[in-house]
C-alpha cells in the first residue's frame, strides 16, 4: 500500500518539485499552502509523514509541528523540517519541538527521497510493538502481556478485573448495563447478581488509581468508560 505524504509547502515551485519526485518515487503526495490547512488535513485524513516548511502563513512551521505533537492522534507522524532558513537556532529549535529530520533548501531531491524512505522505514519498525498497546490518558494496557499501568507503575488486576477493562476499553463512551456486563464479563452465571458487578467496578477503580474517574456511573443504567475526564 502506498504511504501518504503531507506538504505543507506555499512556494509553488518547491511544490512541484517535491510532488514530482515523491510522487515519482511511489508515494501519495497531498498539499497545504499554510499551517491551518495542513493542521486540518492531518487531523481530517492522518498522513504516515509530513513535510514541513518553516516559514509558512497562517501558523509557522514550528507551531504546527508543536500542535502536532501535543495530539495523541498524531504525536507518531514523522516530521521533515524544509525550510530556507539555515542557521542553527532553527533547527535546534524544529528538531527540540519534535521534528524527526531538517533539511535545508536548496536540497537534493534524491537526498530527500532517500530521507523520507529511511525515516518511514524506521518509524514503522519503532511502531510495531506499539500495536498492541492502548493508551488512553494516563492508563496504558499491553495486550501482549496483560499488564496496565496508570503512569508508570504496573497495577495489580486480577482476571476478572482486566476482562472488564478490557471491555470498557473496547466499548469507550458506551453505556454498559449491568446485566450487559455480567453476560459479557462473568459469562452471566446463574449464581452471580449485579452487585458483582457493582463490586468489582469499585475494585477496579480503587486500583486504577486518580484514572478511577475515566469510569463513570450511569444512574438507572450502569457504567461507560471515557477518554477524557472531568
């Protein structure tokens, strides 16, 4: 499948050449004139890399750059600094505000290609173990080995508990009843009732530390699990 690339670029000229090259060397390549544009396209259609001019209008290269990492949605995009501007504060400056490569114009457009496939390469080997993690504000869950942290400390769940994590997780900011989770959960034994239930939603919000409040309790309903927190 074919990577897709943002160019966030307002000199024409560099745009063609750009689009030109990558396009030639296999890539889809889409373009925004200035900062806005290319924030709204990032967060509309999320490209697996961007190439950023610095000096763009609307919001400078650095501050999109900043946004762009500040969003978990897309703090992983690899991000190309290209840009005019030579002097060393600058780049200290892209690559200290997250970029993962600068590149000086007038540049080679072999040299960037060459760049682009390196950095994709290595971003998708840094990526792969990151598929079987879940990370919703300060509780990350590995799949792989069924260990959850809220920050950096592993929590103690037992298998029932991680079950219902993992449920809440799967179905984020959709209300589960009670009898929904004792089927789901417990597999609706006949000798269970919904305090059960009741019970280890506590248990696991004990556990689950100041996150305990991702887990909100639905009156007359049950519970859902949000990714943002009041």
């Amino acid at each position: 499948m074919k990577k897709n690339i943002l160019i966030v670029e307002d000199e024409p000229d560099a745009v063609e050449l750009l689009e030109l090259h990558l396009k030639n060397a296999g890539y889809n390549v889409t373009v925004a004139e200035d900062g806005e544009e290319a924030l709204r396209k990032v967060h509309k259609s999320i490209p697996d890399m961007v190439i950023l001019d610095l000096m763009i209008p609307e919001i400078n290269g650095l501050e999109v750059c900043k946004v762009i990492r500040k969003d978990p949605a897309t703090e992983s995009i690899p991000v190309v600094m290209c840009t005019a501007k030579a002097s060393e504060i600058d780049k200290v400056l892209g690559l200290e505000l997250g970029a993962d490569d600068y590149i000086t114009k007038p540049f080679s457009p072999r040299e960037l290609v060459l760049r682009v496939k390196n950095l994709l390469k290595r971003n998708n080997k840094t990526q792969q173990p990151e598929k079987n993690k879940i990370r919703i504000g300060n509780i990350t869950v590995d799949k792989s080995s069924h260990d959850v942290l809220v920050g950096d400390s592993i929590i103690d769940l037992t298998a029932t508990e991680y079950k219902l994590l993992m449920l809440f997780l799967d179905r984020i900011g959709r209300v589960q009843s009670r009898e929904v989770l004792l089927r789901d959960v417990w597999g609706y034994q006949s000798d269970i009732d919904t305090r059960t239930v009741d019970t280890h939603v506590q248990r696991l919000r004990t556990k689950l530390l100041s996150s305990s409040n991702h887990i909100v309790t639905v009156r007359g309903f049950g519970y859902k699990f949000l990714t943002e927190t009041s």
